[in-house]
C-alpha cells in the first residue's frame, strides 16, 4: 500500500527557517498536504500542492515538490514560537474513494 | 459555522465496555471520515463514508462499527472495548473542489483500561 515517511522531530531557533521533510511512495498522487496539529487540536490544512506542480508559496510558506524522487519539504520562513506544532505530510491518490494517506508527523520544536 | 464537532473530548472505559463517539459538521460536505491517531503512526482510517446512507472500511476497521445518520452526523462505535484501541479519533469531513481540504474536529481522547 501507500507509504509516507517522515522524520518524527525538528528543532530550530526562533528567525532561522525550518525545513521539514517527506517521502511518499504512490505515484498516482493527485494532491500533496501539509497540516499542522497544535497541542490539543485537530489537524488544520496549511496549504497543499497540485502533483504536477513543482513549487507553491504562501507567505511564510514554501512548498517544493520533486515528483521524481517522490520528494515534498515543506519551508517555513523566519519561525516563530508559534510554529512549535506537529506537521503532516499527506498525499491524496487519484483511485476511487480518493484515499488520503498521511505520514507520522514531525514534531516542529522552536527555540526562542 | 462551528465546522466539525465530536464529543466526548475525553473518555476512560474498562474493557468490554461499550460507546459511541459522536461527530457532526455544519458545512452541508458529503464527505465524512473517522481516523485514529497513535504515537508514532500517523493517522490510519478507520471508515469513511462518501455521502449520505454509505459507509466503508478503512485500513483498521476492525473493532468498530459507524453510522451515518443524516449529512451532519457519522458516529463511530466500539462495541466491546479493548486496550489496543487506546488512542484518539478525530472526525473529518472533505469539502469537494479544489485542493479536497479535510477538516478535522478536535478528536476524542480514549484511554481503555
């Protein structure tokens, strides 16, 4: 079945950029996520990216995805305190329910 | 718009014990989905249901049994509680367009003793 893999914690200081890294292994995605979960909540949706594009920005927000290697990252620029949050990686196949398959979580660690 | 709403927010059964998690949603989606999040693992799908009056398993069905009782509301339910379904759930719904955002409630935290 489909796989999504990512590293359980990330540490940064406060005003560095944090990176956060995803594989996945079906290749008949249709849409790649990234939510964050903070302490307590539910997952929210931070932003997400069709699979034949190759880089969205939002913001603070940089999404690269690199189809070939089945490689996302998620960038977040100048971090704050309040980006301290679990973030998943999510990918949505094309088959017939439209199956989300999420990875573990990185748990995103900002140091002021 | 209170979106997705599930209740309990805690619960503490014994094994064996039965209950139902109730989730509703306020945003007329077809779309409503039951996951469990464990350490480690990510969240797994339990069922879905894709519109009103269907239902259908996820990855780990087993153990539990869900209604979809009108748009709104999808409960799910553990008939004989056991402690490998320590865990929390979150309800999710999905709104058809562009991107298929899921919005989640705020999950149910479950401890089986």
């Amino acid at each position: 079945g489909e796989d999504v893999e990512q590293s359980l914690f990330l540490s940064v200081r406060e005003g560095d950029s944090s990176v956060i890294n995803c594989t996945y292994t079906d290749s008949s995605s249709t849409y790649l996520y990234w939510y964050k979960q903070e302490p307590g909540a539910g997952l929210q949706l931070l932003t997400y990216i069709f699979s034949n594009m190759d880089m969205k920005q939002d913001q603070r927000l940089t999404v690269l995805l690199n189809k070939k290697d089945k490689h996302l990252s998620l960038r977040i620029a100048d971090t704050q305190t309040g980006d301290s949050a679990i973030y998943f990686c999510a990918e949505k196949d094309s088959g017939g329910y439209q199956k989300v398959t999420f990875g573990t979580g990185t748990k995103l660690q900002v140091i002021p | 718009n209170a979106g997705v709403t599930q209740t309990p927010k805690f619960q503490v059964l014994k094994t064996g014990q039965s209950m139902t998690l109730q989730c509703a949603q306020d945003m007329n989606h077809n779309s409503m989905y039951w996951y469990r999040q464990d350490p480690g693992m990510g969240l797994r799908l339990i069922y879905y249901s894709a519109s009103e009056g269907t239902t259908d398993k996820g990855e780990v069905p087993n153990g539990y049994n869900v209604s979809r009782l009108n748009k709104r509301e999808f409960s799910l339910r553990l008939e004989s509680a056991a402690p490998s379904q320590t865990s929390v759930y979150f309800c999710a719904s999905r709104a058809r367009g562009l991107g298929d955002e899921q919005f989640f409630g705020p999950g149910t935290r479950l401890t089986v003793l």
